[in-house]
C-alpha cells in the first residue's frame, strides 16, 4: 500500500498521496484560498507551495494542518479581503483557552527559514550544484516575490531569481534557485522535449488508427503513458473534455469547464502560473473523436 500523509482543518481529516499533495487540489477539497494557503506540520515546521504548486519535503506518514483563509462559499455573508498576489498569508492557528476571558493579546511574529540550492543549467540540464543558501523570513514576508528578492540580495546578481521545485523526484523534492537567463534556457529545452514526444505520439496514434479498422488499439506501454499524461487534466485529474492549450508554456492545460471555474477565482496558468494565462489559453478543436477512442485507455 502506498504511504500517505494525513491533512486536516478542524473537524476534517483526510489522507493523501505525496504526489496529490498540491496547493490546487488542498485548496479545493479544504476550500481555502490558494494564495493564503500553507502547511504547518506537527512538530511546527512551515511548507509554502512553490511556483510549480508542490510543497517541499512532505514526509508521509506524518499529519499536517491546513492553514489560510477560507473561500467566500465555505465563510459567512460578510466581506472578504481580497489577497495580495502571491502573498501566503499566515493566519492565527487555534489556541487552547487558558480559562480566562477578555480580548487577546497580540502575538509577536513568528520567524523561520528554509534552505535553498542555488542551481546552473548546462546544456539543458539542470544541477544544484553551488551550495545551500539558509533564508529567515517572517509571516508577513512569506511569500515567493520577497524569498526570490533575499535570495537576489544574498547572491549579489543584478539578474532576476526564480525559485524552482518541479524537477525532482517526490521523495528528494526541494527548492532550487535559478537566475532569469538559466531558467529560459532549462524551459525551452524542456518544451522542445515535451513538443517532440507529443507530436511523435499523436503521429503514432495516427497511422494506428489508418491502419486498424477495428476499435481496438493496441499501444505500447511508452505510448499509454505518453497518452496519459498528455489528456489527462491538471485541474480535476481525469481525461479531458474540450482541452485547452495554454501558450505560456505550450501544454495541453485541461477542461474547458476546469479551466473556466479555474479563471473565475485565479489569473495564474494552472502548470506554470503565468499571470496571462486568460489572454493566453485556447481551446484546442477537432480532437474529442481521438480522446473519446482512447478514453478507456487513458482512464485505465
């Protein structure tokens, strides 16, 4: 049986799959506002979603609570405050009654830090290989801009900082820093491997369904997983229905109808959170006969 960690918020409690642990489905299922989100595990260590959507160094077996702010529908009628953009903010955790009443006084803010690998990019590939850099940071400063602004401080480069977390297994996942230029080079390279494996697959697709006259298709195991990960949706995880391409990083997104209700509350691009995704995206026409052909396939 695969190891689980175990998230809860208040009276709810559920058991996850490190690899399901994202800030879009936990802020779905607990019905939190992504942007306040983060996780505080038992022993009071912080995790913040990277901008790939992963918390780091989830340690499965272990139970984590599920902080931030709750949706408009999960709150009263009364107005919510809009978030900051990218900001995680920390709100008061519960705190038992000492037996005594009146107004509580205000807490001193909290302070943490957390290891960074700074990181090359040779050839296209990707190595953290110029040490660790330890960051303190408050509440009020937890969030991606400011960490990539004391990262850039700490280094001495005029250049931009990205901070990346989406290129490592689940079990070594940790935050890598990486320079503007250096991030380009990694992503392009990655398009053009993720473009070519795309096309060779709906071209192998292709001449399968020329040369068979039955309903069946019989693929390789490369090729259903190829199919699997290309049609299956980032936002509700089953086969697409209408898919949608995202420019920004020339990905098959996910649903029509996901992606709308995903707009509706974010501008960010579900996979890479380019803040132009809407003017970005479009639907993807004349493939609902090939996904409804493999749908039992990519399901399985």
């Amino acid at each position: 049986m695969e190891d689980k960690a175990t998230l809860w918020r208040g009276p709810r409690v559920l058991q996850m799959r490190e690899v399901d642990i994202t800030l879009d489905n936990i802020a779905r299922i607990f019905r939190v506002i992504p942007a306040s989100l983060y996780l505080v595990s038992e022993t009071g260590v912080v995790l913040v979603p990277s901008v790939t959507g992963f918390f780091g160094e989830v340690v499965v077996q272990d139970r984590y609570e599920v902080c931030g702010d709750e949706t408009p529908a999960a709150t009263a009628s009364l107005p919510v405050p809009q978030p900051q953009p990218n900001l995680f903010r920390f709100g008061a955790r519960p705190v038992a009654s000492a037996g005594r009443s009146g107004p509580a006084t205000a807490q001193a803010g909290r302070s943490f830090s957390r290891s960074i690998s700074i990181g090359t990019v040779d050839g296209g590939i990707l190595r953290a290989d110029r040490g660790t850099l330890y960051v303190e940071f408050t509440e009020r400063e937890a969030n991606l801009a400011t960490i990539a602004q004391k990262v850039k401080t700490d280094l001495g480069t005029d250049e931009e900082i990205v901070l990346c977390l989406g290129f490592w297994k689940q079990n070594a996942r940790r935050i890598v820093a990486l320079t503007h230029s250096s991030y380009n080079e990694l992503m392009q390279r990655k398009r053009r491997r993720t473009g070519t494996a795309i096309r060779q697959s709906l071209r192998e697709l292709g001449e399968y369904a020329r040369a068979n006259k039955i309903n069946t298709v019989a693929l390789t195991d490369d090729q259903v997983t190829t199919v699997r990960a290309t049609f299956r949706c980032l936002i509700c995880q089953d086969v697409m229905d209408n898919p949608v391409v995202a420019q920004c990083c020339r990905s098959v997104i996910g649903c029509r109808v996901c992606v709308d209700q995903w707009t509706a509350t974010t501008p960010h691009c579900p996979k890479c959170r380019d803040v132009d995704f809407i003017n970005r995206s479009f639907a993807l026409t004349g493939m609902g006969d090939i996904i409804d052909a493999l749908r039992d396939t990519i399901r399985n």
